[in-house]
C-alpha cells in the first residue's frame, strides 16, 4: 500500500512541498476558486458491496433460487421500473430516501459496472479502482492525478478526506490531502492556556515552517504540520456548522454533515472522500433485518440527510456523489447466510445535475456457464460497463477536467450519458 | 549511538535508564536486548505501583486486561515503556502489523470478553485457556517462524478472522489460503490463482470451538478444532515445490491425518527464498532504515541466516543488530516512528509520575495506530503514510497534553539551568534526542522562552518548560526513529 508514497516522498517532496500556498494567499485562493465551484463527494463502501443486495432483479426466477436465505422477497423490494433491457428492478426495502431521490430523477443507477479479469482481492481490487489502472495498481490515484492539474498554488483544502489514512484514489504527485475526521477535533491544543498557549502555536508554526531541500522526509513532515496549522481556522469554522434537518449520528453521517459544512462555509474544497464499511459480509447477511439490512440503513439514511440539507441550502447543484466499491460479490449465498468475493457490481450517482433513472442491463442470473452477462461458471456477475467510463463522463463533463489525461486512456465511448 | 539502539532495539528509555547503561559496552548493550531470555518477565506485578506509569481501570471494573480489550491496551503499552525485554514488545508488534488481526471483528461475534482473550490471552489467568494471538507472537518472536506460521494459522483468533471456520470441503473459502501466501510469507507475484484454491482446501477442517463454562463470557475461551469430515482429502499440486525433493504435489490423505497437509505447505512457504527476502526486507526497514533503498548486501546476509538456521528469526536479527549497517550514523533517524513507538518513547523522555497510559489511547486512535485494530489484514500503512494533516495534530496535542501533565516534574529537572534560557534549551534537546534541529528552528524555540522577559521563576518554567516540551516532540524532527 505504501510504495508508491515512500517512491513519491523520494521523488517529489520538493514539489509537493512548495505545491503549497503561503497561509496568507490561501484564505484569497479559496475565495477565487469559489462556493460556487463543482465539487465531487465520493463515497466508497469498504469491503466488495453486495451489488443484488440493493439494486434487486426480483423477478428473476435465480435470484430467489440462488440466494434461498438471504434473497429479498419481492413484496418488500421498493419498485424502480424495468431497466433497458426489461428487466424489473427493486431497491433494497431500507433504502427509501435513495427511492425519493430517485423518484426525484436525482439518482443515477448503472449496473454491471467493473472491468476485465476483476480482482477478487480487496487491496488489489481497492487500488486498481483507485488508480483506475490494472496494471499499475500502485501508483497515484485517479482523484489525486486530477488534483495535481489544479493550478498551482494550490490551497491545502482543495481536497478534505474523511478517513485517517489517505485512500488510494487521493494519493497524489504534487497535493497531500489533509485527513480531517471531525471538524471539531481538528485543533491545536496547548501544554499551556491564554496567552501563553498563543506562544505555542506560534513557535510550532515557525518551526514547522524550516522545509529543508536536503532532508525531504522532514520536508514532508514539516509541510504536512504546516497544511494543518493553516487550514486549523477554516475547518474551525466548518465545526460551526449546525444543519436544519437531522443526520444520522454514526460515523457516516457525521462525515457527511463535516461536509455539507465545508460546502456551507464556502472554504474552497472541490473533492471529498467519505467510506462506510462492513460490506465484506461472508456471512449472516440477513433479510429484513440484520447485517445487509443495517448497512442499508446507514447508507441511505445518510445520503438523504446529505441530500435534503444540500437541496434546501440550494447547494445541490453544484454537488455530485459518486458511490462505489471494490467489488460486487458472488451471485450464490454460501454455506454461511453470506456471500463471498465476485466481480462487477453497481455504481450510483446523484445531485442536482444527475440525470436519474437506470443505466446499464442487468445480469441474467441463470447457471448456464455461456451466460453471457455472467463469469466465472455463472458464479459472479460480469461487467457491461468499465469502471473507468463514469470516472471519464465525471472528469469530463462535471469537474471540466480532461479524462484522457488523467485517466491516462480514452475511457469516453462507453460512459453512460447520467449527467 | 547508545540512544540509537535503545530506540530501536526497544522504545527509547528513561533519563534513569539511559544512565544505568551508560556504563555498558554497546555491544552488551545489544547482546542484553537479544537475548532477553534470561531477563524477568514481572512487568505485569508492576502494574498499579506508584514509581511506574498509571493505568485506569473502568468504571466498577477491578483492571482486566485479558477480557477488557482497553485494558489489554493499557497492559500492552505498560510492557513497552517498562518491560526488561523491550525487544520481546518491539517484536511483537511487528508481528501483530505482519499478521494483522482486528478485535472488533471478533468481538462482533464471540463478545468483548471472548474477543480479548482471543487477543491477548495470558494464558495463566485462566486454567485451561489458551495463550492470546499477541501472546503467542510474543513466544515465537524471536524463535521459528514455520512454527509461527503454524500457529498463527491454527489460531482461534486468526481462525475467525480469516474464515478458516467457513472453509470446508464442499465449500472451500480462499480467504485465509490467499493471505498466507500474499501477506504472511511469499509475497504477492510469488503464486497463482490456482495455488490459493490449493492452499485453500489445505486448510479445510480448520475451525474453532468454545471451551469452559459456556454460560460465562468471563471463563469460556475458543481453542483450535480440527474436524476431519470438514477436510478435503484429495492432493493437493502448486506451482512451486512443496517438498525439498521438488515436488509439487502434497499427496491425497485420510481425513483423520489431514491436518498433516497444513504443516507441508506451511514448511514450504517458510522454506521458500522469497519468504526469507521478503522478512529481510521488512526486518531492515522497521530497524535500520525505511527511507532510502534497502542495503542489499545485508538484507541478503539476513535472508540467508535465515535460510541457514533452520528458519531461526533470531538468526535474522542477530545478523541484523550485529551489522555495521545497524550502527551507521547514516541510519539514525531514518524511520518514521510508529504511534506506539512515538508515545511510548515520549512517555520515557518525559516522565510518567501521575500519567496514565489509557491517556493515550484516544491519541493513539487518532495518530491511527489502535492496539489490536489494524484497519485490515494487510496491517497499517507505515512510513510517511503514517503522516497526514490530522495525525500530525494528534502527534501536537498529545505532546501538549503530555508535557502539561509533566510540568512540574519537567520544570523541576529543568532548574539548575533556569538562568539563562538558552541553557535550559540546550538542556531539552538533549534530553529529548532527535534527527537534529536547523538555525531557524532552534532560534524559533530560543524566542519561544523569550515570549516575555526570561526570569527563570518556577512560574515561569512550569509553562515554558512543558511548552518548549510539547514544542521538540510534536516537532517534524522527533517524528523519526
């Protein structure tokens, strides 16, 4: 995982380091680059979602066959239409926000998303997501390779990651995304109080501020601590943040609230990383309650929130949300009421600018080996729909990036027309 | 160089510790952490009493350590900045990064009690129970490794972790088969698909059972269960050779001796060169140096006294701490240290009378570096990757919160240089050792003592002191190792 970033510490800390703007212009950067800017909010659900789960086939005769435990019955699927090829989908019965978004024609659904020989790993197949490559799988990421276009300086909270650990998507050349995991967390606290506090902060601020050429580790270091005593007042004012509806108080959500608050308080950030986990559900997956049932709720009922505080703010426009995972799972339940590692799954998009309904044909889950939307025996399902074609139209068309460049291929023909 | 070995050797040391061995030739002072075999193992009775670091119990709680996961961090961190064998604790959380096992999944299923003593289990609390995985860790750390692997893969806590319990006969489960290749021993690019299919049905009938009182969460414990019927008797062919005449295939057995098919693939992974470059290469870079490009010269001496010793990782080390590599100047400091390893050396350089180690979990947790919780099977992201924007805050604060739960013991040490406060700067960078400060940052600490006019009062060291305290640890140069 950490190669290719000791690889860049090596090569580009001198970039990197001086990649950064001066505290002083950072505030006027912000201000230029402007709340009325597109900004992307990807959410990745850790762990290989189970795809049929949430976007459900329920008429088809080998769901319910193949799945005898944990298929959802068709009573309880929240109808969404038939997709183009005809066939009747549902979504999982917890997610009723995501079915008023999409009613709303605010949600894009595209399924048999994935790519050739998909990785059943979740490393490789989180890193070939990440890097959008499947060859190349540990170098910078498809987010992080956007971010190095920006025009430089380029203010520290361009990007904002919600998660401890720089996600592989954000691994960058030139920009280190701050890591900031609750707003209100993100302080510099004193051995002192008052004014003798103040004479810390001021003391760090100058030592961190020694970037020496001939030491690029500590140049590293000391920029990283730099970005963050920078950025401390802004995100100080994020933590001010008090949305009109009620979001949900785990973790999710409360990432999603830190959000809205960045897009509230006009600081400048264009990309956003959020994840959820437990998808890995081997086992016990559950029906109507239970496991799968519970990440739904999660899932879901944090996007609603997001998205009825974005849209009375009237900050839906300029948002989009991508949400994925590294990998759909294995079409038959194991021994285990669970499911085990498969390969193409489903991508959803939604904001103001989405073009909602259903992208893409659904798998035929029937056993016979030729089964074309099928791999693997029938076992998994097989994609219709590269991976990297959504990245592209998002590159393309949302951010007015170049996708070709950044994606390192022309991945334009194939990508569904959601925005 | 002395501070170099304890740093690296162990967690740093104390201003007493680093007196006592003083007098010490380095190279005893190296044999002595080596071969700790022979030093107590009473850290434990240590607990509680005064002259050590705090611990803090919860509420209602007498301390628990083997069915309270927050007190078995507490126990763990304790060990580290205490233990008389500190390279036994160094080794063990290497070990715990390399076979990253997380409670909260096994407490999601067995309960926190049950999940603690899956972890880190001292086997003598409780009759009959079996050692935790860290325990365990802790007993192999420096002996075999094929016996390590093998009781790793028999471990109940790796068994759940990794789903051998699901793996069967009829429905085989790659998930441990694939990790033991990719992250415990050969390294990725070393297998195919089809050998972790193979290792996988290698691994059919291992399971799980609980033992001792059922109705108990206290007093009940999983320990290993191999069930025969579970087990897929058919041979078993990879890619690379299995046996040491070459050959490929481990032979078609009766579900009775089956378990026999775990220890051949087993001695044929901590056979394999690949494994021994492999924990060369991770053994050189948590101890000599992780930011420039691997001294191949000596990364292969200790792959091949690993080879040579019967697979011995004390032979890996001994080839290691005796190298002149180990020794180079050039190597100091070029490690970004871990969490632990940060708090607990600043703990030691700083004091500890009225602190107390579960202070530092929350920090630690934002430092991202949990004990027990590695964010998956692959372990942290060490190196810089430890570095990002909010741990670097975490880093700050918890130095701050530190060195003001210190202060007075910090100013105190500092007054027979309270006269001048270049002095008393001088003092503290050598009290707390780093890569070296330049000009600037040094001048940057100098004014921070001068932020009003230096008198040297107690008042006035009880805050500059701690303050310039929080200042050189939370710095970019006390970051390294």
């Amino acid at each position: 995982m950490s190669y290719s970033r000791r690889q860049f510490v090596k090569g580009g800390v001198t970039a990197f380091t001086f990649g950064f703007a001066a505290p002083q212009a950072i505030c006027d950067i912000a201000f230029a680059q402007g709340a009325a800017a597109r900004n992307i909010v990807v959410v990745y659900l850790s762990g290989g979602n189970d795809s049929l789960s949430t976007i459900i086939p329920y008429r088809d005769a080998n769901y319910t066959t193949r799945r005898p435990t944990i298929a959802i019955p068709a009573a309880n699927v929240l109808q969404i239409g038939t997709d183009p090829s005809g066939v009747e989908l549902g979504l999982h019965p917890r997610l009723t926000g995501l079915k008023s978004i999409f009613d709303a024609g605010r949600l894009a659904i595209i399924q048999r998303t994935g790519y050739a020989n998909q990785s059943r790993s979740h490393f490789t197949g989180f890193d070939i997501w990440g890097t959008a490559s499947v060859s190349n799988t540990s170098g910078t990421g498809w987010l992080g390779r956007y971010l190095d276009t920006q025009p430089s300086p380029v203010d520290p909270l361009v990007a904002w990651n919600t998660q401890r650990e720089t996600p592989r998507p954000l691994m960058a050349r030139l920009v280190g995304v701050p890591a900031i995991t609750s707003p209100a967390a993100y302080q510099f606290s004193g051995a002192n109080t008052g004014t003798e506090a103040t004479y810390e902060r001021t003391a760090q601020t100058r030592i961190s501020s020694h970037i020496p050429v001939d030491r690029p580790h500590l140049a590293f270091v000391n920029s990283t601590t730099q970005a963050a005593l920078s950025t401390l007042d802004r995100v100080a004012t994020v933590a001010t943040y008090r949305p009109a509806n009620t979001y949900p108080t785990n973790g999710f959500g409360q990432a999603l609230t830190a959000v809205a608050g960045a897009m509230n308080k006009q600081i400048g950030t264009k990309v956003f990383w959020v994840q959820t986990g437990g998808f890995d559900t081997h086992a016990t997956q559950g029906v109507n309650q239970g496991a799968y049932f519970n990440l739904m709720a999660t899932l879901g009922d944090g996007l609603k929130a997001f998205y009825d505080d974005l849209s009375a703010q009237g900050l839906l426009g300029s948002t989009l949300v991508l949400v994925y995972s590294e990998f759909g799972r294995r079409i038959s339940e194991n021994g285990s009421a669970g499911t085990d590692h498969g390969a193409g799954g489903n991508m959803m998009v939604l904001g103001g600018a989405v073009r909602g309904g259903i992208y893409g044909s659904a798998p035929n889950l029937s056993l016979d080996p030729a089964n074309p939307t099928l791999e693997n025996n029938a076992g998994d399902v097989k994609y219709e729909t590269d991976f990297r074609s959504v990245y592209a139209k998002i590159l393309d068309s949302w951010l007015g990036s170049n996708s070709v460049s950044v994606l390192g291929a022309d991945y334009r023909s194939g990508a569904p027309g959601f925005i | 160089m002395l501070e170099h070995i304890l740093r690296r050797m162990g967690f740093g040391a104390s201003p007493a510790e680093l007196a006592a061995w003083k007098s010490v030739p380095i190279d005893t002072v190296i044999d002595r952490h080596l071969n700790y075999e022979s030093m107590t193992t009473d850290h434990d009775s240590k607990i509680g009493r005064p002259e050590y670091v705090g611990i803090t119990t919860s509420a209602g709680r007498p301390f628990s350590p083997n069915t309270l996961i927050n007190d078995a961090r507490q126990r763990w961190l304790f060990r580290m900045i205490h233990s008389q064998r500190p390279l036994e604790e160094k080794m063990a959380l290497f070990w715990h990064n390399h076979f990253a096992t997380a409670y909260s999944k096994l407490a999601g299923a067995v309960g926190q009690e049950r999940a603690t003593r899956l972890m880190d289990n001292d086997p003598s609390s409780l009759a009959g129970s079996p050692a935790g995985q860290i325990q365990v860790l802790r007993e192999y750390a420096t002996g075999s490794f094929p016996g390590m692997l093998l009781a790793m893969a028999k471990h109940p806590a790796m068994i759940y972790w990794l789903d051998s319990q699901l793996n069967t006969r009829t429905r085989p489960q790659e998930n441990f088969g694939r990790e033991i290749m990719e992250l415990f021993s050969l390294g990725i690019g070393n297998y195919t698909e089809a050998d972790v299919y193979a290792a996988a049905r290698v691994f059919t009938g291992y399971n799980w059972q609980l033992v001792g009182d059922r109705a108990s969460n206290d007093t009940s414990y999983y320990t290993f269960l191999y069930r025969p019927n579970d087990h897929d008797t058919n041979a078993k062919t990879f890619t690379f050779a299995i046996y040491p005449d070459g050959g490929k295939t481990i032979p078609a057995r009766a579900a009775a001796a089956g378990e026999q098919d775990a220890l051949d693939l087993i001695l044929a992974l901590a056979r394999h060169p690949a494994t021994a470059q492999r924990l060369a290469q991770r053994l050189y870079k948590f101890f000599v140096n992780e930011t420039s490009e691997p001294d191949t010269a000596l990364v292969n001496a200790i792959a091949n006294s690993y080879l040579g010793n019967n697979y011995n990782i004390k032979s890996m080390l001994r080839t290691l701490f005796q190298s002149s590599q180990f020794r180079d100047p050039a190597n100091f400091f070029q490690r970004y240290s871990w969490p632990l390893e940060f708090v607990a050396r600043a703990i030691k350089e700083t004091g500890w009378t009225g602190y107390s180690v579960n202070s530092a979990m929350t920090p630690l947790t934002n430092m991202g570096q949990q004990l027990y919780e590695p964010p998956d099977v692959n372990g942290w992201a060490t190196g810089p990757d430890w570095i990002s924007t909010s741990s670097m805050l975490s880093r700050m604060n918890f130095s701050a919160a530190l060195a003001q739960n210190q202060r007075f013991n910090l100013a105190r040490d500092a007054q027979p240089y309270r006269g001048s406060s270049d002095r008393v700067l001088e003092y503290m960078l050598a009290r707390f050792p780093s890569m070296g400060f330049s000009t600037p940052a040094t001048t940057a600490m100098a004014d921070y003592l001068r932020s009003t006019a230096w008198t040297g009062t107690d008042a006035q060291l009880q805050a500059r002191v701690p303050g310039l305290t929080r200042l050189i640890v939370g710095s970019g140069e006390y970051q390294f190792n």
